[in-house]
C-alpha cells in the first residue's frame, strides 16, 4: 500500500458534454495527499499533446500513477495509458459516441489509438460499467487490455450518491489497486480477468 504523497492521478472528464463529474474526486484525492488533476480542455494545443502534459504533471518515477476516464474521457485515458507509464487505469461508464465538432475529431482519432494500442496498456486496470455502458464494449475492453482487468457491476448507490461513493473508491483503487468490495453489489460482482 503506497502512501498518498507517493501517489499521481489524471481524472479526465467527458470532453463531448463537459459534465465536469470528477472534479469533486480531484480535490478529495488533493485531500488525501495525492497529486490529483481533474483535467480541463482549454483548445491552446492539440488535445492529446494538453493531456500528455497534464499527466506528466501529476506522475512521478517511483510513485503509483493513476488515470481516470469517465465517459469520452475513457479513450483517452487508455490513450496515455497505453503510450506513457500508468499503474492504475480506471474506466467509468465507457461509450459509444459520435464524432462531432472539433474536439470530437480529435476524440476519434484518440479513440482509433487507444483501442488500437489497447495490447500495450499493462495498469492494473478497473472497468465501471453505468446502467447504460454497452455490454459488447465492456467486453471487448476487458478482453483487449494488456493488465489484469477487473470488471465492476457497481451498487445501486454509486450511481444514487455518487460523489462520495466514487471518491472513496478512485482514491482505494489508486492506492491499492482494488476496488471497496463494500461497494460492489455483491462480493462476486468484482470480476477479475487476465
């Protein structure tokens, strides 16, 4: 178990709606000691090139370095995670989306990478399917990934109060590479693979 101040996460937000949901992680994840970023688009650089250096901001050699993506931001999140060392890779509620607009262009061609490279990412990686994430995605996702996997069909609170629910888990997986089996609906809901 690492302590918090030996500890870097990456929380990247679906870039297509800017619900802006793990901002609230960052920041209790700032109050644990972890170097947290919830990462914010702002168009001055190509997107990918704005998320490698926000995550290198965050990462330190020697530290447990996390990524987390919700939504659209999953692509990208496995992105970095397949081209920059990660240790922990956290997908909530990965989905299908269309491309539109400019940042949606540049989502799909992270997107082609990201599934493309999906071999690569080695993290310890933990898929938090929503009530709406496409099973066949979910799948093909655990199946693709370098890591060990694992599979999570959360309690009916994660999604009723989320916030604190999502919080206390980022930070646990960040700094154990588990997820709260409280939070699970049953124990053997938590489906390991790989």
């Amino acid at each position: 178990m690492a302590p918090a101040r030996d500890m870097g996460c990456l929380l990247i937000d679906d870039l297509l709606y800017d619900i802006r949901a793990l901002d609230a992680a960052a920041q209790a994840l700032r109050a644990q000691g972890v170097r947290a970023e919830a990462f914010c688009y702002d168009g001055a650089r190509t997107l990918y090139d704005a998320l490698q250096r926000a995550y290198q901001r965050v990462r330190r050699d020697g530290a447990v370095n996390g990524i987390v993506g919700q939504g659209a931001g999953c692509d990208c999140a496995l992105a970095l995670s397949c081209q920059l060392p990660s240790d922990r890779l956290m997908l909530i509620e990965p989905m299908r989306w269309r491309d539109d607009g400019p940042v949606g262009r540049q989502l799909k061609r992270i997107r082609a990478f990201a599934r493309q490279n999906a071999a690569f990412c080695v993290a310890d990686a933990l898929i938090v399917p929503g009530p709406h994430t496409d099973d066949g995605l979910v799948r093909r996702l655990a199946r693709d990934l370098g890591g060990a996997v694992t599979l999570l069909r959360p309690a009916e609170e994660m999604w009723s109060i989320r916030k604190e629910v999502l919080n206390l888990g980022i930070f646990q997986f960040l700094r154990d590479g588990v997820w709260p089996k409280s939070l699970a609906e049953k124990s053997e809901m938590c489906i390991i693979y790989g």
